[in-house]
C-alpha cells in the first residue's frame, strides 16, 4: 500500500473535495482495488474486493498511522467501504461523519451521503467536466439528462446559464439536486422532472432548443439505461433538440467501452453531430489505459 500511503502524505488537505488516490488507474501494482477520497472533514478509503479482518486492519492502522504523522492538525473521521459480490458494506472505523454533510468543489457546495452505498451524491472524477460547463454556459439554456443530483446544473447556473432543465428518473436524486440548488443561493432558473428521457421528448422539445446539452447516463443500470444498447436511442434525439450551433457533452464511465464505441454510436446515428474534443481528466485519475478511464467528448451541432 505504498501508492496509497505516498498520496495521503503528500496530500494538501483543503476545503475541496477530491479524489487522493486512484489505485483503479493501474498505476499502482498490487493497489489497483484501492481509492482515497477526501469530503471534507472525512477521509473515505474504498476497497474494490474484500478483505479479510487482518488485511483490512493492517490497512485502516497504516492508514491512521500516515495521516498522524503527515497531518497531525486535522482530525481523522475515517470511512471505510468495500465492494465486493455485489455488496457495499460502509463503516466509520474513527471520528464521526456530519449530518448534513456539505462539501465544497470548484467554489460551490453540495450535499453527499457517504454511508448510504457506492453513490456518495458527487462523482469526484466528473470533476473536469463540471468545470467546464461552468466556463461555457453564460447566457445558455442546458439541457442536464440523467441529472442525478444535478451538479452539472449549479456549475451551469454559477457560470450565468439562462435556464437549466434537470431530468432523471430518481425522484431522490432529484430532491438532492433541489438541496444543491438551495445550498449555492440558486432557487430561480432551474426545472426539475423526475421523468423516463424516453418517454419524455415531447416535454423537452416544448422547453428547448438547446445551448448545451449534457448527457451522463449509468453506463449498466437495467430498467433504465444500457450504454451498449440505449445510447444510440438517446442519440438519435439529441440534434433536433439543439439550438444551431448548439453543443453537446457526451459522458461514459464504463472501462470495457472505448472512446472508439461512442464516437462510432455518433458518427452512425446522429452524423449532424461534428466532434469537436476529448475533455481530459484531472491528473489523479490518470490510467495505465485512457481508453478504460472516464470519457467525455464535446460535439457540436
């Protein structure tokens, strides 16, 4: 664990949240099962596999350890999580976790929920992508598909978006994104529907068209959407939604389907559509296999 103990030394422990550690990137052999991520005031370490009782120990101890040595002034609340046979077991090992639990990124708040499962309220590693919706959206009118808590929304709407329409099937999510709103002083100029997207394009099109559409879909989430059989679907939508000149991001977070799939779902089912460039990924998340790590691609109409 000598990656992950190096990362959390080196750490410059800040109001932001952040990904320390990305084992999953492969750069660290013998680590690849192990993330640290940091929602101010918690340090959560997850595990991809389980670990019996003495390795996990021998972990969270090396782990309390370094962060005394390396950050004595700040209190430890440790999580520790796993994941494995399609279970996540979450525990707090020390310290306490806050409830509500608001952290900070790139200058807006959110609220997340770290003992609730794998889905803590912000994907950290989208953190690029937020940033660049909040740079590109003064005077838009943006269209956030599969919203979940609506993160891509406050950044829109912190970077001067004329109106923001959210929409996901999770009603929870949804009440989050609300929350998040809230939180950033951002109660006028967004739409929230907790609706099916396929059942749902007339609605859309009555709200449109669209400066920016941003697309984030679950890459496997049976009943709701199959990147390998549903983005297509989605795509075929998506032009006659937008403004001219209007511009879409693309995201897929799955490491079996390649930037190649996506560009290649474009190119055969919505050609109007012109790729205009990768957005990469913040430096943490780098991977022994950019093809294997988060893709978000910007087209244009």
């Amino acid at each position: 664990m000598k990656g992950l103990l190096a990362a959390i030394s080196q750490a410059k422990i800040t109001d932001n949240a952040e990904r320390l550690f990305h084992g999953r990137g492969g750069l660290f052999s013998g680590e690849e099962h192990l993330l640290a991520d940091w929602f101010k005031p918690v340090l959560l370490i997850t595990s991809f596999k389980e670990l019996d009782e003495a390795a996990k120990q021998q972990l969270l101890d090396a782990v309390a350890e370094q962060w005394k040595l390396s950050h004595d002034d700040v209190a430890l609340n440790l999580v520790f999580q796993y994941r494995a046979g399609g279970q996540t077991i979450t525990e707090v090992i020390c310290g306490e976790v806050p409830e509500p639990h608001v952290i900070t990124e790139n200058g807006a708040q959110f609220e997340v929920h770290l003992l609730r499962g794998q889905n803590h309220g912000l994907f950290l590693d989208m953190v690029n992508g937020r940033k660049w919706v909040k740079q590109h959206s003064q005077g838009a009118n943006v269209l956030n598909l599969f919203s979940y808590t609506c993160g891509f929304s406050v950044m829109a709407l912190q970077g001067g978006a004329k109106q923001v329409v959210n929409m996901d099937m999770s009603k929870g999510a949804l009440s989050i994104g609300k929350r998040n709103h809230l939180l950033n002083g951002l109660d006028a100029n967004a739409r929230f529907f907790g609706h099916d997207i396929f059942k749902s394009w007339g609605k859309l099109t009555k709200l449109g068209p669209y400066d920016l559409i941003i697309a984030d879909p679950p890459s496997n989430q049976k009943g709701s959407f199959v990147a390998t059989k549903d983005y297509q679907r989605l795509l075929k939508r998506l032009p006659s939604l937008l403004a001219p000149n209007g511009e879409v991001l693309l995201c897929l977070n799955a490491p079996e389907l390649s930037c190649d799939f996506l560009m290649q779902q474009v190119e055969q089912t919505a050609p109007e559509l012109r790729f205009i460039e990768r957005l990469s990924n913040a430096e943490i998340f780098k991977d022994i296999d950019e093809q294997k790590s988060l893709k978000v691609l910007r087209y244009k109409l």
